[in-house]
C-alpha cells in the first residue's frame, strides 16, 4: 500500500480496526455499498441495495383534502392559524401518515483462523486473538479502494475491496505473502430477522422480503473465487481452506428491478466470476477515475510545516479539532465528498437519499429516505460544479416518477394541473404529505424546487437536447402554481397553504404556529422557477403565450422583503421567531443555491442577508451538519472568505465522524455534499453572469491550485495562487459565446490583466477594475494572467 506524495494526500487511513460503525469505510458503486470494518480475527461487511426499501407503493392521498382546501386558506387568511393548522392536520395529512423507509441488506462475516487447519478444527467464533502487527486500513480515493494489511504470525496478510460499477459486483480479495494461509468461514446475516440461507458449492444465498406480503424479495449472494486450497459449505457457512488467495463477489437483486431476485444474483456471479482478479480491479479503477481525476485540489496554509499526512486520519481530524491547521485535510474532505457521490449516486441507480447508500438500521432516522425540504438537494450542490454532473442523473429519474404520482396528488389534493410533491419522497415517488408535522409537513414546493437542478444541469453544460428533454418537467411544475397560487391581502399571488420549512413564529397571544400563507422562500422558488421555465421557453421557441403567462404571475409574487432586524423578511408578515438560531435557513434560498441576491446586483438585499445570517448564528444557528453546510455556501456568496472559512473549520471540528462522515447528528451525508460544494464555492462562482475566481478565499489557504472545476455557461476551470494573490487560470469553453472573469485577489502593482488564446492576447483591463470579458469559442482554451 505504497502511495506517492500525490497519492499520499488522497488516503483516509486508520492504524487500527472500525471498532463502531461510524469508523468504518464506505465503499459503492451507486447500487450496492458496503461500510467495510477491517477487523482481522472477524471481518465484518455491512452492506446496503439502493432498492431495498420496506413495502410496497400505497394511495396516502388524504380524501378529505380537496373539499376542505378552502376552508384552511380562509382561515389563515383571516389570522386564525390554530384553527387552519387543525383543520389541516385532519384533512391535508397523508393517509397513512409516511412513507416507505430504507432498509440494510444485511452483514457478511468473515472468521479467520491463522494457522492452516482443516475445518473440522475450526473454533467458531475464534476462541482468541493473536497479536496483530503493523497493521494499516485505507481508503484510497484515488482508486476507490479499500485496503487492509497487517503482520500476524510471521505471514503479511493483505485485503483489497472495492465496489465495481463496471460488474456490478463487490469484490473482496483476500491474499498472503505465504501460500495456503487464506482459511475462514463466511456467513450472512440480517440481525435476528429470520431469513432462508442457501449454501451449496462456492456460493452463499440470503433471501428474503423485505415488509410482508407486499414487500420486496431479495436475495444477496457471495461467490467464493479461490486459488489453491479448498471451498466447501457447511450449514449456513462457506468454508475456505488452505487458499493462496481468494477473490469474494458479492452482488444483491431486489424485486424493484428483477422479478427473479436469486436468478438474477446467480447469473451475475456467473458472468463475472470467470475474469481475474486483476482485470477486476483494472476496469474498476478506469471507470471510477473517469469521474474522480476530473478535478485536483492542493492547499497550502501559512505554515510550512504539514499538519498531518502522516498521522491517522482520525488522530489528524483530533488535532484540527483541537486547533491545528491543516489545509491537506480540508483537500482530502473535499475529494471525499466527491468520491461519495460518485460511489452513491450513478446513472442507473436510484438517487443518494440522508445517508447516501449506507445504512446500518432497520428503522434508520427519518427513514433514510428522500427529505425535499434542503437535504435532497444538497446532496446534489456538488454535482455540477465538482465536475461530476453524470452522478445528477438519477435525481432527475426519480423526478421523472414523481411528475406521475405527482399530477394526481395535485389533482385530488387541490384541484390542480400540473404535478406536486410535499416535503419527502420515496422509492415510490410518494408525492403525498409525509408524517403529521406542522412546521414540515404542509410544504408543497418540493417538486418546484427539485426541477431547479434540471436548469442547473443545463446552465452548467448548455446542452440543448438535454433542455428539450427537460422542458416539460419544468413546465408541468410551473402550471401547478398557476392553478394553486391565490391572492393575499395585499393582492400578492402567494402559496396558501405553506410553511417555511421546519420553522415557527410566535402568534401575537405567544402560542407558536406554522401555517402560513406566501414564506419567503416558496415565493424565491418560484420566481426562480417562472424564470427558468420562460428563459427555456424562449431557447426552444415553444410556449410563446404560457411564457408571457409566467411573466405575468411572476410580477405577482410577493418581493423579498426586509424586516424589523434588517433581516430577510421569513414569512409574510415580520413575526417574531420562536426560534432566531433555527437550522433551516430557508429565507436565503435567494442567495444559495438561489442567485436572486448577488452582492453587486442587489447590495441592499445582501446586506439584509448577511444580517439574517449573522442572527442565526448568534442564535445558536448552523449545528447540524448540514445546516452548517449551508452557511459555508453563503459566507461564499457573500465573499466573506474568513466566515465562510469559520463555518467549515466548524464543520469539520463539531460535525465530522472519524470516518469523515458529517454528523447531524446521528450520520447525514447531505453535510459531507453541502461543505464540498462550499468548498468550490470559495474558490469559483458562476451564478452572476460571470465567473468569479477566488470569490471568498480565506487567509489560512495561503497558496494552492484547483483544477477541473466546471462554471455555468459551459466553462472548465483551473486556476492557482500564491501568498493569498491570484496567478493564472486556465478556461477551457465547451461552446462559442462570451465569457466574463472577475479576479478577487488582485495585488496593488498590477497593472493589467490579459487573457491570452495560444500566443494571443485576445482581451485585457487594466488590474484596478478587475472584470475582463472576452469572446470564446468552443473546444480552445484562454489564460487569464497578470501583467
């Protein structure tokens, strides 16, 4: 497990077994995942299927919803929210009240015994531990491999393990460095719930349904591929024996995609159990580092002494917790957060719900399911900009099932066109509201707020095919609002009824409410919505009249309005918070991920941003990790370097597992998705019809260089600095148009900034006003530089 310096800052690396889940290391290929333990007398693998999810679909449209719709927007308009909320509760909540939760596949044990003895001698579980030496576990991001190695009994022992989207398969490879010492017994389990196991010849099967009659079957099945020695089966165990080395294949089926859940599993094995190992390992490691060799990040702190390549990764993130600097550990968290998406989220998988594809529990928190109020989509900020946009698609597909099941939630709900969807979602595409929740529950923006990453994915690559496909979605969700929008006192067209996600205000007697008609954020959605739906419009000349209809409504909407702190107004009227620090940010959307507030376009709207941001930290504000996350993002908009820096610091030292896992807690992968986005944030923004290099970099990150990271309008950026001023940048144009930079660490004696195209200089300004545009053309590449 020699690396390279590069290599070397790519590595999560541990001296010691995962004693608890949260130190264990993930491992997937979108489908199938694994938290691999890496413990020596007992391996232990949990493992996950994207699909494996308890039940089946359910009708949870409330009958009684529609007939009184009216009745709750009368009451909240009139004020008397108490009795809009009850009456909402009885009418408008699902029936049942949730959804469908994600479910573990279950656990494959490894027993090993380390002397070469027939299995007749096998002590199950081993009676004792031998000492273990040198031992070493890693998770290589570079090659999206686990490895495991150790001194036990004079023999070197070694593990390699990897999940391959190319086989589709788990693969396990287990050798020594003296023949015929790979001896173990392997079984699967699935807690104390009753499954049939099958073992016969190399193979072990796990089959079972996942919910009662209408629930899933599955089956996971583990193929042992040994060289020397001897496979057999006894009772519920593969036994092997005396092997020079063995590859393990592991692959899983559901009822989801495959009606024949064991055929399948057995034909999968069949197909890839007849290629070597190496040529495993070879396809496997081309296919990811398509992905992740995309984009580099190097950061150097002030210090020129490094904080900690050669600690433990957990002894290094103590040390940051404790007040080291240690920029090469915010590198390799950033690089993780893109490995897991890429392991989470591939074409053909279902999309990364709370926990991404790895959990552990038979009734996980907030059933790992799919949380549209922030959490879904900030698993998916990084996509575009982290230059992993294939990894957005299954979001999109399970968007596409949601615009069904979505038209009839609007229709029987309220009466409406178009499609809907609450504040969570399925594997079903469950558009229904989900628990009985006030301040959560009633939300009805989570489909229009799901079709922004549709424009978002087009702005970033300006592919025209890939807009036509989307058009529709985008549209269906705007005709939902044309129907269900009413006008408020002020004859504003406002959602009725809603809530700001998951916060309350405090009523004039002091009794908290939810309910609400028009918070801030359903109305920053949708003029985001209505604009990208007539800007799409007006790009594949369609929908001349339903865009000026657009126009039209979206004049209609209520502005973002300033409050009583200076703060972004959160509901329609100033009411006091019940709680000022509350997690959700949501009357910010307009600054991030949104882009209606941009520093130079609306600076008096900025202001207000800030000062709502910086109440809510004062508050309390940002302690869960993905709310943490979000401030990063914007401090970034706002660039503040040195806060958005305060806030990852913080991330990192208040809400990061030893795994660098983030922890809401309990584990919530949308933090690890939201701080990398953060991160790029820092270092590039393209929301203001510009790109802005080195937007909000703080002072710890004294020189470093990034390269790949991708800007909307089809740009490809590298860009380096030293001693905190920038130095070059190369932008690589996927099509012809124009392109506007904005450099931010510009030193006094410059006197000119120049792009260059080969030899050419083809725009320049002078250094004092830092904004240079310059016509690109598509398939070149241009130097920004100072002169």
């Amino acid at each position: 497990m020699d690396q390279t310096a590069g290599e070397k800052g790519l590595c999560l690396w541990y001296d010691r077994p995962a004693e608890v889940w949260e130190e264990a290391l993930p491992i997937g290929n979108g489908r199938l995942g694994a938290m691999v333990y890496g413990r020596v007398p007992a391996e232990h693998l949990q493992l996950n299927e994207d699909s494996l999810w308890y039940g089946g679909p359910v009708d949870r449209i409330n009958p009684d919803a529609r007939r009184y719709l009216p009745e709750i927007r009368r009451l909240i308009l009139a004020g008397e929210i108490k009795k809009a909320e009850q009456l909402a509760i009885l009418t408008l909540s699902g029936t049942p009240e949730s959804q469908r939760h994600y479910l573990p596949l279950g656990d494959l044990y490894l027993y090993f015994q380390p002397e070469r003895l027939r299995s007749e001698a096998y002590q199950y579980p081993p009676a004792k531990e031998a000492p273990v030496h040198a031992y070493r576990r890693v998770l290589d991001l570079n090659k999206a491999l686990v490895q495991v190695a150790y001194h036990l009994e004079g023999v070197e022992f070694t593990r390699e393990y990897f999940a391959s989207a190319v086989h589709q398969v788990l693969v396990l490879r287990l050798a020594a460095n003296r023949p015929g010492c790979i001896s173990f017994l392997a079984r699967l389990r699935r807690g104390r719930y009753l499954e049939k196991t099958v073992a016969a010849g190399d193979t072990l099967r796990l089959l079972g349904q996942a919910g009662g009659k209408a629930g899933m079957e599955f089956c996971v099945a583990v193929r042992a591929v040994a060289e020397g020695g001897r496979v057999s089966t006894l009772g519920e165990h593969l036994v092997v024996e005396q092997a020079d080395a063995v590859t393990l294949l592991v692959t899983a089926a559901t009822t989801y995609r495959s009606p024949e859940v064991e055929t399948a599993c057995l034909d999968q094995l069949a197909q890839v159990s007849g290629f070597p190992y190496a040529r495993l390992r070879a396809e496997h490691i081309k296919d990811y580092q398509n992905l992740f060799q995309r984009v580099s990040l190097t950061l150097s702190g002030t210090d020129a002494v490094s904080a900690g390549e050669d600690l433990p990764t957990d002894e290094r993130l103590r040390r940051f917790q404790a007040g080291a600097e240690d920029p090469g550990l915010v590198a390799l968290y950033f690089q993780f957060g893109r490995y897991l998406l890429i392991s989470c989220s591939r074409p053909g998988s279902l999309p990364a719900n709370l926990q991404g594809l790895w959990n552990q529990e038979m009734l996980p928190p907030w059933d790992s399911k799919y949380t549209l109020n922030i959490n879904t989509q900030m698993n998916y900020w990084p996509a575009e900009v982290c230059n992993l946009p294939e990894c957005h698609l299954p979001l999109f597909a399970l968007l596409a099932r949601m615009r069904v099941t979505g038209r009839r939630t609007a229709q029987e709900m309220y009466g409406c066109r178009g499609f809907v969807a609450h504040h969570n979602t399925d594997i079903w595409a469950d558009t229904a509201p989900q628990d009985v929740w006030l301040p959560a529950t009633y939300w009805p923006l989570g489909a229009a707020w799901l079709c922004l990453h549709l424009w978002e994915h087009y702005a970033f690559a300006k592919d025209p095919a890939f807009l036509e496909e989307a058009y529709p979605m985008l549209k269906e969700a705007a005709v939902f609002f044309l129907d269900f929008l009413i006008p408020d006192e002020q004859g504003y067209l406002v959602t009725c009824p809603s809530v700001s996600p998951e916060n309350t205000y405090l009523l004039a007697n002091g009794e908290r409410a939810a309910l609400c008609a028009g918070p801030a954020m359903d109305s920053q959605i949708l003029t985001a919505l209505f604009t990208c739906c007539i800007e799409a419009a007006r790009l594949l000349q369609v929908d001349a009249e339903f865009a000026a209809r657009l126009q039209e409504i979206r004049a209609q909407l209520p502005p973002i309005r300033i409050g009583r702190y200076g703060q972004i107004q959160e509901w329609a009227q100033d009411y006091p918070e019940a709680e000022p620090g509350h997690r959700h940010l949501s009357p910010l959307f307009a600054l991030y991920p949104g882009s209606l507030i941009t520093l130079r376009g609306t600076p008096r709207l900025a202001a207000a941003a800030r000062r709502t941001l910086e109440r809510r930290l004062a508050h309390g504000g940002g302690q869960t990790g993905w709310s943490r996350a979000w401030t990063i993002n914007l401090w970034a908009r706002l660039e503040e370097g040195e806060a958005a820096w305060a806030n990852l610091r913080a991330m990192l030292a208040q809400a990061t597992l030893p795994n660098l896992f983030a922890n809401h807690p309990p584990f919530q992968i949308d933090g690890n998705f939201g701080a990398t986005a953060g991160i790029a944030e820092m270092l590039l923004q393209s929301h203001a019809g510009e790109l802005s290099l080195l937007p909000a970099l703080p002072p710890v990150w004294a020189s470093g260089r990034v390269t790949g990271l991708r800007a909307r309008g089809g740009f490809t950026v590298d860009l380096e600095w030293q001693r905190h001023i920038f130095k070059a940048a190369r932008i690589r144009a996927a099509h012809d148009g124009w392109c506007r930079v904005r450099l931010q660490q510009v030193p006094k004696e410059a006197q000119t900034i120049r792009v260059l195209h080969r030899a050419d200089t083809v725009a320049e300004t002078v250094a004092a006003h830092p904004v240079v545009a310059f016509l690109a053309a598509a398939g070149e590449e241009y130097w920004v530089k100072l002169v």
